[in-house]
C-alpha cells in the first residue's frame, strides 16, 4: 500500500470520471511520475478498489463502464470549518521555511477532498470569523528559524548575538536549542543559555547573528516542551509565586467566565465580589492586572502591591495639570 497515493489515485479517478478517456502518458505528465506507476494505480483502482475501469482502444484512453464513486469520506461542516480554522492559524508559518510546505499541503486537501464538501473561500467568511490577529514582526526571520529548527533536529549548539529588550544591551551567547513555540504572531525559541546558565526563551526577530557550531548536546528527559510552556501566565517563565487579588462585584462576573491559567483559585464573597489566587511571574501579571484598573486591587504579594502603587503614582503625575 505503500506505493499508492490517496491523492493521485482520486485524481486519476477524477479524470476518469470526466469521460475525456486519459492515456497512461497523460496521466503521467499530469501526476510526474512514471507511465509504469500509473499502470499500477489503475490496477490497484480496479482490482483492489472495485473501480469499473476499462481501456477503449478506439478513445486510446481509460474510462468506466458504469457510474462509480470514489470510496472518499465526505468532509462534514464542522471538518470543513475546522480546516478553515487551521489554515488560518497556519499563517502564523509565513516567512518561515515551513510556509511553502503549509501552501502545498492546503492545496493537495483541495485537490483530494470531494468538490460537494467543500465551501468556497467567500462562504467560509460568511459563516464565521476567527478573532486572531497576530502581531506581525518587521524583521524577517525565515533564515533565522531555519537555522534554529536545524539545530533542533540535529542537536548541534547555537552561537547568537542577541538584543535584550529590558537591560538594553546586545550580549554573545551560545545556547542548545529545545524547541521553537508561536505566542501571539511573534517566534521563540527555548533554549539552555550556557552564558547564564538556565534555561531561557528568546524571540526570533531579536537575533541580531547566528551561527550552528559543531558541539552537540542532549535534551534533559525531564524537560516536556507543554509543561514549561504552561507555566508562565502568558510567555515569562521563572520567578512565580502566588499572587492574590480581589476582583469587585462588577469585574468577577467576567473573571469567573474564564479559566486564565491551570493554578488559578476562585473563593466567592458574599458582596459579589471574588479573590483570585494563582502562581505566576508578578512583573508579567502586573501588566493584566493594571488593565482592569480600580476594579482590582492586589493583596500579596507585598513587592507587587508596592509595585502597583509606585506605577500608579507615575501615572497621575504624567496627567497633573491636564
């Protein structure tokens, strides 16, 4: 079964079915292989597949002798909008050397998948709308990510030159890369930083130089690309420690519709109003929690609350005499 490809034999069958009588000559053009690989197919639809195929030497062509349907699973319209929702989410892989592999694998869904299970491009955004907008970088990065994605597969060290945004400062650093992850629109990777010591994540489009060295290393067995991701509150990883907050009356309602993060604890008062307990990074949680304004307060911990209130002073004197 090796040998025979799904979407080549519904194609030859396609092609069958239109009553133009293919020879194995077209038919091999049109796939790019060779007349001796089509003879097979055709066998293989016959013998194996119950397809009413016969030769007419008069046509010099192929064509069926009765109405048949190629044994295909029809696409339902929830595996029709779920494909949608994917190839819309496969565009985060542009500009990286894995967009012409996402290209070529839509194109051969259409191609195989039966023309009466499939809604035009139009129709599928009249139906629904996924709200995704990724951040789009202006650095191009396909180089970059496929020097990274290589040095994954062959386990082989990395020297970077590398801009860190907080401390303002380019520094030089080899890294064994672990693996490559998307948060919103923008490419990492995670990676141990020999120059530090720790495991660390690092954006793509802050690479300023990169370089595969000959040393190789070995990923950690303890070390599971999910669990780690799912640590941090939103993408920061180290320093967590629980963080409590009192949402009023008015925001909980919003706040227990969602699940934020898989340490998260809700206790309900008798006011409406919840505390919101859960493990994370408190410099990358303070940004969410600025963002719901007097409607939040922080409890613990301490160094956060200061935090808040000094963030807070700066603010009103950014505003004082408007």
């Amino acid at each position: 079964m090796k040998r025979f490809t799904l979407g080549r034999l519904f194609r030859i069958h396609q092609k069958i079915r239109s009553g133009t009588f293919p020879s194995v000559a077209e038919l091999a053009r049109d796939e790019e292989v060779s007349e001796r690989t089509i003879k097979r197919d055709i066998q293989f639809l016959k013998e194996s597949m119950g397809a009413p195929v016969s030769y007419s030497r008069h046509e010099k062509g192929y064509y069926y002798t009765k109405i048949w349907d190629f044994p295909f699973p029809k696409l339902s319209a929830g595996e029709i909008l779920s494909l949608f929702i994917a190839t819309h989410l496969l565009k985060n892989f542009k500009d990286t050397p894995l967009s012409s592999s996402v290209e070529s694998l839509m194109k051969k869904i259409e191609r195989v998948a039966p023309e009466e299970s499939i809604l035009t491009s139009k129709e599928v955004e009249m139906l629904l709308s996924v709200g995704f907008q990724p951040i789009k970088t202006k650095k191009e990065i396909g180089e970059i990510f496929e020097i990274i994605f290589n040095g994954i597969r062959e386990r082989k060290t990395l020297k970077i030159k590398y801009y860190t945004i907080s401390r303002d400062k380019i520094t030089e650093r080899k890294v064994n890369p672990y693996h490559l992850y998307n948060f919103e629109g923008i490419w990492y990777f995670v990676g141990f930083c020999q120059l530090r010591g720790e495991i660390r994540d690092f954006a793509l489009d802050r690479i300023l130089e990169i370089k595969t060295l000959k040393e190789r290393f070995n990923i950690p067995k303890d070390f599971n690309p999910k669990d780690y991701l799912e640590k941090a509150w939103r993408i920061y990883k180290g320093g967590e420690e629980e963080i409590v907050l009192k949402f009023d009356r008015y925001e909980s309602r919003w706040i227990k519709e969602r699940i934020w993060h898989k340490t998260q604890r809700i206790e309900e008062l008798k006011d409406g109003s919840i505390i919101f307990k859960v493990v994370a990074n408190p410099e990358e949680i303070k940004r969410w929690v600025i963002g719901y304004g007097s409607h939040v307060k922080v409890l613990k911990p301490k160094s956060l609350v200061k935090e808040i209130k000094e963030d807070i002073g700066k603010l009103s004197k950014i505003y004082e005499g408007d």
